[in-house]
C-alpha cells in the first residue's frame, strides 16, 4: 500500500545590504544571509510543506498543530517539526519513497543551492538522493513571489508501507 501527500507554503522575503536576524533557509541550509524571512520560525519553506505533505499523506491535517505550540516556546529550527512529522509517519507504518519540490522565486536565483538543500533533506530524512527532486520556477513576473517578494513552495510525497 502506498500514500501521497500534497504540502505548500510560502513566506515574505525581504533583501537587505546587511546580514539578517533570519536568513533565508530552505531544506535546512542557510541559503542567502541578507534576505530576510517574514515569519514566527525560521521561515523553512521547504521544511514546511514536506511537513504538510507528509501530514496529509496519513490523514493529519497542518503540520501547525505541533509547529506553533513548539514557536511559542521558542523552537524556531523547522526541522524539530520535521523530525516529528517524520517520526509521525514511521509509527503510522510508513516510509517515504519519494519527494518532489517545486519552488515558485522571482529572487534570489536558487538552482545553485539545490545540490545542498538535497543533501540536506537526504540526512535529515534518512533517503537516497535520487528520491528527492527539486524544480526551480521563475513565474514570469506573473505573482507576487516571481516579483521577488516572497517564495512559495509545493511538495508531493509518495510513501509506501513498511
């Protein structure tokens, strides 16, 4: 028996000439210390709809439920929330099979960081490399996030049983 799970979410960024209080971090790698993320956590878009997909794969809801009670404590760093979406699907009887991103930024260009951010997710989710893909879109001036303005992330999980 297999599974998937959808995710999505997406930040306000700001660039700024000096290094910022939260770096624009994705899959768990600081990719860009003078652009700000708008958010509670650290801003882990990527982090966090992998935590939604992998919710909604085994029929939990937002990945919030755990994730904004852990902020007001202070626990910033998405992938706490990861490893408890994570550990969420191992006890449910499930393993990933396969993860795809798809990220929507006008700014800054990402494609470099790919390489890093699925080395990343590799470690922290325990899975092959080539069973984590990633598309970079530019949107063509069409939204607020190919403007520049933010960045916006889809994930799709596939997960099969143990």
């Amino acid at each position: 028996m297999f599974r998937i799970g959808l995710g999505k979410d997406s930040h306000k960024i700001v660039i700024h000439k000096e290094k910022v209080k939260k770096p624009l971090t994705l899959g768990g790698i600081v990719v860009d210390e003078y652009i700000e993320v708008i958010a509670n956590s650290d801003g882990d878009m990527i982090i966090h709809s992998l935590c939604n997909a992998l919710n909604t794969a085994i029929g939990k809801g937002s990945f919030d439920v755990y994730a904004g009670p852990l902020c007001k404590k202070g626990i910033e760093d998405s992938k706490e929330y990861l490893s408890i979406a994570y550990a969420q699907i191992t006890k449910a009887g499930y393993k990933i099979n396969n993860i795809s991103i798809s990220l929507e930024a006008g700014k800054p260009p990402l494609e470099r960081h790919c390489s890093r951010i699925v080395e990343s997710l590799s470690s922290l989710l325990s899975l092959d490399k080539v069973r984590i893909g990633i598309s970079i879109m530019s949107g063509n001036g069409l939204t607020s996030f190919s403007e520049g303005k933010g960045i916006r992330c889809t994930s799709i999980v596939s997960l099969m049983r143990i």
